[in-house]
C-alpha cells in the first residue's frame, strides 16, 4: 500500500475496488467499486459519475474513523 491507495483487481486485471485514507476533499476512510467496465459504483451497486459523493463508500478498513 502505498501512501493513499490500496487497489485489488480481479483476474482480468480489472481495478474492482480502491481504499482510501481520509483526504481534504473526504475527511473519512471510503472505498471505490468499479464493474467491469471501470464504471464507478455506489452502495447500491449503480453507476455513478466519477466525480460523485455516492462514489465515495465509508469504509473502516484500516481500524476505524478519524476522531472515533
């Protein structure tokens, strides 16, 4: 993992999911699903723009929230 990011694909070589640490813009630890069209996903599993909140999944990967 490097600073920001940890990425997992599938076996096509696929991005289907990247973890995130808390940034300016989400102040939270969150998550990105892609389908296999590198389409970002929300919760619900629908396409979402790539620059949308629905987007940005809350995510405790990595033990927990800022302030918690």
């Amino acid at each position: 993992m490097n600073d920001r990011f940890y990425h997992l694909y599938d076996e096509n070589g696929v991005r289907r999911f990247r973890f995130d640490r808390p940034d300016k813009d989400t102040p939270y630890y969150h998550m990105h699903v892609y389908d296999e069209n590198k389409q970002l996903l929300d919760i619900n599993g629908n396409r979402v723009d790539e620059s949308s909140p629905d987007g940005h999944i809350k995510s405790n990967y990595l033990g927990g929230q800022p302030n918690e």
